[in-house]
C-alpha cells in the first residue's frame, strides 16, 4: 500500500504550523503518520514548535526549499522514510516560498512513485494579505491553483464584509479547491483524511454522524491563541432533523443556491426510493450511497449565515403529497 501524502502550503506566516499542531491533535491513531518539516534557513524554529504536541514522527529539511536547492535531499529522505517506517501517511510542510507543483513533480519520481501517492494539497491564505496577492508572485498563484483544500485563515483580522467577497475571488481563481474560511486555522479533520468519492465510493464512516460544534471542536483557538471565540467571529453550526422524505429536485436546487459561507453539509438525506449520503464542503458535493432507510439528519456549519433561512429553504423540499 503506498504512502499517502499531504502537502500544507501557504505563504510566510499564513498558519502553516498551526494547522500541523491542530492535526496532531486529531483523535485518529498517528502511529503510523510522519511530519516533514522543511525550514528555510538553518534554524528548525518550526519543528521545534510542533515537537511540543507530537504524536508522530518529526523529520527536519533546513538550510534551503524543497522545491528547489533541497529536492535532491527531499527525494533521499523519502526514500529512507519509506524503507525504515513504511508510514501510512505523510504530512508535509513546506516554507513558504516552496511551490507545491515542485513537490509534486518530486513525488513523481520513478523510485518515489511506487510508494508515495500525492494525497491533497492544503493551502493556507492569511485574509489580512489577500488583497496584497499580486506582490507575492507566482509562487502564491501556484499554491492556490494547486490546491485541493484552501484555508481563508485569520479571518477575525479584517472586517466581517469583505470575507464573502475574498471567499468569490478565491473560488473563481481556483474552482476545484474546497474554500473553507478558518479561525486559528481549526478544521474538521474528516476533510483532510477522507478519500475522495472516486477513490472508494461506497466508503462511509460513522463519523459522518458527528455534528461538529464549531465553539468547542475544530474553531476555538488552540492553547489560548488569540482573543476572539469562534461565536465572536461569526462561526454557527444548528442540525436540521425530518422525518418526511425530500424531493430529489428541489433539494439539488437548494445545494446550488447555498452561499460560500455556509461551507459544510453532511449526513444522510432521505429521498423518496432511497437515502444517500451527502458530504458538502466549501461548495463541492460528493454523494455516497446508503444501505439503510433513515431519516434526513444533516449538519451544518458556516459563518454569518442565518439559520432560520436555511432551515425555511429545507422544509420548501419536503415531498407534498
């Protein structure tokens, strides 16, 4: 079985080494994940940091960029990792001046390439430099067009109406990426582990029943950081429960009406001939089947919506006999 692997990318000081501490936090057994941390310059500060909340394997790359004067060395340390652990999963942060498609030609390596497989790319976007893109170059461009998660982080630095605008403009410059707006960089760790519907379709884990609380779960700030709770800042999560079948049609037609701002849906949907599983992020629906008829129990989290119109927009797709 190949290794699986997780670029995080983002420009310098995007909240790159946060989410590695929030992932080692996640309740999944870690044993088998290793952390590659790659610094530029010769002083792992970042590494060090992590090494404080580790449950998994720590590697250090210093002294250059992965994507460039270190790739050499990148490809020789996979090697090594792949022969003395065999790790189920590869977690790589890269500097900030890494670009990740570098990386990805890396793994394509003809001694990589039958072990490691490029998992997905998460990449990190501070609010406060959005509007400033432009300075930041080609790199920065790359990091968003490759990515397949992309967290609007810190988002409590600027003001509450231009968050919509900047989630649009991210969305249009990288329309496969699932654009998910973040405090303290928190995440619902189903979004990094899950497979992709079209790796194992029929896959369903009973987390998908787990409605997270974004005040206490995946948005509250880690270890004290910050002053701002995710309530303050605009994060809700609510459950909608019915007992009454939805209308196929109408229910589609909802999910393409939803804002960018209401970012996750998940759990089951009954229908009229079936139940199926709906896993909606940052935009993104994937449908998996359901064995057993069960009622629609979905979970929402988003930011600045308001519940009692969502909630009113669901019961219009309940089946009128």
């Amino acid at each position: 079985m190949k290794t699986k692997v997780f670029i995080i990318t983002g420009f310098l000081g995007s909240g790159k080494t946060t989410l590695i501490k929030h992932i080692l936090k996640f309740s999944e057994d870690l044993s088998k994940t290793i952390v590659l941390v790659n610094e530029f310059g010769k002083v792992g500060i970042d590494a060090s940091l992590i090494k404080n909340t580790a449950a998994a394997q720590i590697v250090e790359l210093t002294s250059g960029c992965i994507c460039c004067s270190l790739k050499i060395d990148l490809i020789q340390t996979l090697q090594i990792l792949n022969h003395e652990y065999s790790p189920e999963r590869l977690v790589i942060e890269a500097t900030g001046v890494a670009d990740p498609l570098s990386i990805k030609e890396a793994l394509n390596d003809r001694m990589l390439l039958p072990h490691f497989q490029l998992e997905k790319i998460i990449t990190i976007v501070d609010s406060d430099f959005w509007e400033a893109r432009e300075a930041f170059g080609t790199v920065f461009k790359s990091q968003i067009n490759q990515a397949d998660i992309i967290l609007l982080n810190k988002i409590d630095t600027i003001d509450k109406s231009e968050i919509p605008v900047i989630l649009k403009e991210i969305q249009e410059e990288s329309e496969k990426a699932l654009v998910i707006p973040s405090l303290h960089c928190n995440i619902d760790p189903d979004i990094i582990w899950s497979p992709s519907q079209q790796e194992d379709p029929g896959m369903v884990k009973s987390s998908l029943f787990k409605a997270y609380d974004p005040e206490i779960d995946f948005y509250s700030p880690l270890n004290g950081e910050g002053t701002m709770t995710a309530k303050e800042a605009g994060f809700i999560s609510f459950v909608y429960e019915t007992i009454e079948p939805l209308d196929k049609e109408l229910f589609k037609e909802f999910l393409n009406t939803v804002p960018l701002e209401l970012f996750r849906i998940k759990g089951p949907v009954r229908f009229a001939e079936k139940t199926q599983m709906l896993n909606f992020v940052g935009g993104k629906i994937e449908w998996q089947e359901w064995p057993d008829t069960v009622n629609t129990c979905l979970a929402f989290i988003g930011w600045d919506v308001i519940e009692e119109l969502i909630l009113e927009k669901l019961s219009q797709c309940i089946v009128r006999i």
